[in-house]
C-alpha cells in the first residue's frame, strides 16, 4: 500500500491526460469564435480525458482515506482431522482433540497512527488540485489552438475574397483589352497578357479554396466537431477591428500561468513526502478485537450444537528500529526532490519572462505592419483606378495595369494576412501572461 501510493503522489504532477469522446449529435452551422470554443470545451476528447482523470483521482483518494474507517471482516473455517494430533503427556503419548473443528469469528481493527494513510489525508486536497490544474491546462491549450485555428480559416477565405474581386477586375481588363484589340488600338500581347494574369488568378482561387477545406478539417478536429458535419464560420469584421487591441504595459504575473501554479502544488506535494519519510522513524499503531464462536465435535452431525466461545481485544505498535540507513536516505532524496523543485520554478519564471517578451514583441510588430499596410490598401487602390483609366483613354500601356493591379491584390492579401497574424500574436501575448480565459 505504502508504495503504491507514493507512486501516485511522485507522478501526478506529469500525468498526460486523455478521455473518451462524448456525443456529438448538436452543431454549429453558423459558429462564432465563442462558440466554436464553447463547443470544444464540451466536445474535445483530450479535455474529456482530462475531466475523467479528475474522477478517477478523487475515487482513489477515497480509497486511500478509507483506510481511517474501522476495518470490519468475517471470518470462518472448518477442519476434519483425519488423523488426530498426538501429544505427550504423564510420561505417554495420547492423542487428544476431536476430528471435527469450525470456527467463525468477527475482527475488527482500527488505525490509530498510520504514515501511509496520514499521507493520503494530508494531501488529497492538492492531489485533487493537481488535476484540476492539469484540466485548466488542457481547456487554455484548447482556447488557444482553436481561436488559432478559426483565424486561419478567415484569413483563407478573406484571400479567397480577395481572388475573386482580383478575377473580375482581370476579367473587365481583359474585355477592355480584347475590345482595344478589336478596334485596332493594340495588338494581341495585351488581350494575352490579361488572358495569362485571369488563368494565373483563377488557378491561385482554386489552391485557396482547397486550402481552406484542410484548414476547416483542422478546426473541426481541434473542436471534437464531426468532419462529416457541416461548419460555417460567421464573424463580424468591426468586432474584429476591435479585437487587435491591447494593453502593452501589463505586468508578468508568474502566479497566473497555469505551468507555475502546475509546480507550485507539486512543490507542496513533495514537502508531504518529506514528512511522509519523517513519519517513518513514529511508530504505527491500531487497536483491534476479536469475537469468536468455536465448534468441535468428533460427530460431524453434532458439531453445531454446542459453542465455545472466546474473545479478546488489544492495541497494537509496529515501531521500526533499523532499516539499513534506508530512511535517512530516502529523507535525503526527499529533501533533494524540494530543492530541485525550487530551481524548476526558477527555470520556469525565466521562461515566462522569456515567452512574454518575444510575444509582445511580435504583437507590436504586427500592429506596425498592420496600420502601415492599410494606407497600402488606400494608396494601391487609387494608383489602380487612375492606370486603368488611362489605359482606357490609351494613355497607359497594359503592362502599367498588370502591376497596379498586383500590387493591389498583393496589398490586399498583406492586409488580412497581418489582421491575423496581429489576433494570433495577442493569442500569444495573453497566453504568456496567463489570462487567455
């Protein structure tokens, strides 16, 4: 018992979790951020796994402290001699007794002192913390990889928007050049050139648009959401906008990441330990009594008549003199197991520091590149309009409009690509704080 039990406190804190997945029968055709989350709160195997684990931690703590309740058994026996024991007495050997002997008892025993199951009592309540922590792990990763993940899924269909607006200008360039052509203004290069720029567009929709399918499968399975269900996103681009902005002067909180709170209560479940192996140099004790009810009978058919019945109570010590050096040894790794503990929180808080200040430098990045390409938007798109006007009056060459028009499908695709890259970037600055809720 006493080893088992250890094993469970010296390993809880690397446990990985898992849990079977429930049902999956509702659905979300038209999913906002919240709840696409929502559901992968509800729906995710890993986290189910997780909430499972809880359950089975706390059954088995109150296994361990059901070792505090009296210990109640009953007990019973019967023996046929065939031969019937000799002994020597007065100077011969008799044999004595009889051929038939039954007994049924009830014992009973109560722990007074006991290091393995104060150990369990002392420390159920951070091993129910533990998992608990473990879960809310679990539900950030989640948090995170899904609002990762349903960005994405924007991001390619904003290009694929931007496709589709990018082939029906090409679509109305190449028409202007086919009419210009027609009437003799130009020859074939500029009709070829819009037909090689609308086939090049086309073909680029198409690698989107099945992009976007992988992404969507991705989502789904991050969700626990059925692939064979359908999934629409539906977002609102001025919440977005909104959405980008944050405070850059907080503080790093060591205290609010889970990882830190994680070694924390592995910390105080290893200074139990300590104690436990301290509490090995006390004696254990318990009381315990004993109700009998004997038969014996050389008659089998009368051995049931008559009971002699007997009785006792008693306390009992189990005080451990030597063992080899062994406890003082285990108190030593055990005191060892803290201090390492104490450089793994030191370790950790670097790492924090470490994490937070490359996210928000990534974040500030992102919004500087962000706010300069919506001028680009701006500017791109009045370059385009003024070219293609010209091109008409026969002011411009086509050539002139294939790059103002890149250089607008291409500012475009910048634009939502930074708007992305700028929420995931918060994802990450939030989560290296510890306040991704």
């Amino acid at each position: 018992m006493r080893s088992q039990f250890l094993f469970l406190v010296t390993i809880l804190c690397y446990s990985v979790k898992g849990f079977t997945q429930s049902s999956q029968n509702d659905s979300l055709p038209n999913a906002t951020l919240p709840a696409c989350i929502q559901y992968a709160l509800t729906h995710q195997p890993h986290l189910q796994q997780s909430l499972i684990d809880e359950k089975i931690a706390h059954a088995t703590i109150r296994t361990k402290l059901a070792d505090w309740f009296p210990q109640i058994s009953l007990d019973a026996y019967y023996q046929h001699n065939i031969k019937l024991p000799t002994n020597f007495f007065n100077g011969a050997f008799i044999a004595n007794g009889t051929s038939n002997i039954s007994s049924i008892g009830v014992s009973g025993t109560q722990n007074i002192f006991n290091p393995d199951v104060l150990l369990a009592a002392r420390t159920s309540g951070e091993i129910k913390k533990v998992y608990s922590q473990i879960t809310d792990s679990a539900r950030i990763g989640i948090i995170a990889g899904v609002s990762k993940a349903f960005y994405d899924v924007l991001l390619t269909q904003k290009q694929i928007s931007v496709l589709d607006e990018d082939i029906v200008r090409l679509d109305r360039s190449l028409q202007d050049a086919y009419n210009q052509y027609q009437g003799g203004i130009v020859d074939k290069t500029d009709y070829k050139r819009a037909t090689i720029s609308l086939n090049n567009a086309k073909a680029q929709r198409k690698q989107q648009q099945d992009l976007v399918t992988a992404k969507y499968s991705y989502l789904k399975q991050l969700m626990g959401y059925p692939d064979s269900t359908r999934l629409q996103l539906r977002y609102d681009s001025t919440e977005l906008e909104r959405e980008i902005q944050f405070d850059t002067l907080q503080e790093i909180n060591y205290d609010t990441r889970i990882e830190y709170q994680l070694l924390q209560t592995e910390k105080r479940l290893q200074q139990y330990n300590l104690k436990y192996y301290k509490w090995g140099y006390l004696p254990s004790a318990y009381i315990y009594g004993v109700y009998n009810f004997g038969y014996l009978n050389s008659d089998f058919g009368k051995l049931y008549e008559r009971v002699f019945p007997n009785s006792n109570v008693g306390v009992q010590l189990n005080f451990p003199i030597f063992q080899g050096t062994k406890r003082t040894y285990q108190v030593k790794a055990a005191r060892w197991q803290v201090e390492r503990l104490d450089w793994d929180i030191a370790s950790l808080r670097s790492i924090i520091s470490t994490e937070y200040a490359q996210a928000l430098a990534q974040y500030k990045g992102n919004l500087a590149n962000y706010d300069a390409l919506k001028e680009n938007v701006q500017l791109a798109t009045e370059v385009y309009n003024v070219i293609r006007l010209q091109y008409q009056q026969g002011i411009k060459a086509y050539l002139d409009v294939i790059i103002a028009e890149g250089d607008l499908r291409t500012s475009q695709l910048n634009l939502y690509t930074a708007l992305y890259q700028l929420l995931q970037s918060k994802i990450d600055v939030q989560k290296a704080l510890g306040t991704l809720q």
